[in-house]
C-alpha cells in the first residue's frame, strides 16, 4: 500500500532561516530577547504608525556650529520631568491641612519615608535648579536671535512658560507650611495685590478670600499639583512641535562667518 504523503506546513509555523553568519542557526539569550523586542516593536508601529512621527522628531537637520548651548532646553524639560516625577511620589504622603497636618507630613517624608529626604531634596534643589535653566535658556535664545522670524510664536510660548514656572515655584514654597513658608507667602501675595486694576483680585483669588487659612493651603495646592503642570506639559509639547518643525538656528558668529564668505565671493 502506498504511503500517503504529509500535508505541507504553513509557512507561519516553519521555523526562521538562519541568520548569516551563524552556522548552527541557533540563537541565544540575547539574540531571542532582541528578536521579540523587535517584534513588539513592530506589532505596535504596524497599529499607531509612530515610526513616522519619531522618525519627523528625531532625523533634522542641525545647523552649522550647534554646541552644548543648544541643549539648555532639554536640560530644562528633563529637570521639569524630575520635579514631576519626585511630586507625584512626595503628593502620595503630603496632606493639605494647615491644622499641623501639611507641616507633619512632610516631617514624616524627610524622617520616616524611605528615600524621603532624597526625593524632597531633588524635588526642592530641583526647583531652583529648573528656574535657573528657564532663565539662561531664554538668555541663550535672545542673544542668539533665535526669536525672530519665523519663531515668534516659540518665543512667546517660551515666555508663558518662564512666567508659569515662576508661579509653580511660588505656589509649591507655602506647601511646607512651616513660619518661613507662611511668612514669605504673606510678603508675595501682599506684593501682587499692589498691581494695577487686577491687582486686589488676585491677592483675593490666591487667598481663597480675605485672610491666608485652609482655602489658601488648598489653593495653592491645587494650582501647583493641577493647573500649572498640565499647562506647562501642553506649552512644552507645542514648544517641542515648533522646535522639530521650524528647526534651530546657527549661532550669530557661524552667520557672520557665511555673510563674510559670500561678499568675498562677490568680490
């Protein structure tokens, strides 16, 4: 009796072709762990498309004489991405009450929590440290010229963004709670009450009325935890969009250098 043949297997089930260079086609650890990260990879980009955009954000062009100056704001946006990181974990024990409540809890992250003290620290260093990198950023973009045509929008934005952090600065100084907190915020709120028309309106609107109490604490709170850092995430993502889609700007002496390099050529 003849033997019946095997049915063929589907493609989808023989195993993959050697790779070149490997005798045996076996892989190890490694070569397996990298073959299922490229295909996750794959699987995901095959359903969000996301290669496109990150290949737009990352592959530009970089003018001539770009230096470390350059990358005063990526350091500013990674320090903004600490100081959420560390808020987030420090709002996890922190408690809104000016009741001993606020003062206790942070005295029980810097002596009880575990790495307490670390994360207050990089949360409260970080801060000044984010407000200088805000300023020498501007700086560095003003003296370069990089905020006049086409990116004046970026360097309005880049403005809204300094003023924002200037306040998530001062709402996040009164979250401690302690006399030096409650006394400078007194000094900052009485400050802004002296502008001119919404000047009144504002101290009240910080205060949550007329007197600093537990609306104050619960303000301030607020805006430092909610409003300022989702208004901060959506500026710097549309800052990020102009900066990959209008590109940077040579440094003056590089300009200098190639305004010199065609007279000469006219000549």
């Amino acid at each position: 009796m003849p033997k019946v043949p095997a049915p063929p297997i589907p493609s989808a089930l023989k195993a993959p072709p050697p790779r070149p260079g490997d005798a045996n086609g076996k892989t190890g650890l490694a070569e397996g762990v990298k073959e299922g990260g490229i295909s996750v990879v794959d699987w995901v980009d095959e359903r969000t498309s996301l290669s496109g955009a990150a290949r737009w954000l990352m592959f530009r062009k970089v003018p001539k004489g770009t230096n470390w100056f350059y990358t005063l704001g990526s350091a500013t946006m990674f320090a903004f991405l600490s100081q959420a990181v560390t808020g987030v974990v420090l709002a996890m024990y922190y408690k809104p009450d000016p009741a001993g409540g606020a003062y206790e809890s942070i005295r029980h992250v810097t002596n009880d929590v575990f790495l307490g003290q670390f994360v207050r620290g990089m949360h409260k260093w970080g801060s000044s440290v984010m407000v200088v990198l805000v300023f020498v950023h501007m700086a560095r973009t003003f003296f370069f010229g990089a905020y006049k045509y086409p990116r004046e929008l970026n360097w309005v934005i880049g403005v809204v963004l300094l003023i924002l952090t200037m306040v998530m600065s001062f709402t996040g100084y009164l979250l401690p709670f302690d006399q030096r907190a409650y006394w400078a915020t007194i000094v900052g709120v009485n400050i802004n009450g002296t502008g001119p028309l919404i000047g009144p309106y504002l101290s009240d609107f910080l205060r949550g009325g007329g007197e600093f109490g537990a609306t104050t604490l619960s303000r301030f709170y607020a805006i430092h935890m909610l409003v300022i850092p989702g208004l901060l995430a959506a500026l710097i993502g549309a800052h990020l969009y102009l900066v990959a889609k209008l590109g940077t700007t040579a440094p003056p002496w590089v300009k200098a250098e190639e305004q010199q390099e065609l007279r000469e050529a006219e000549v």
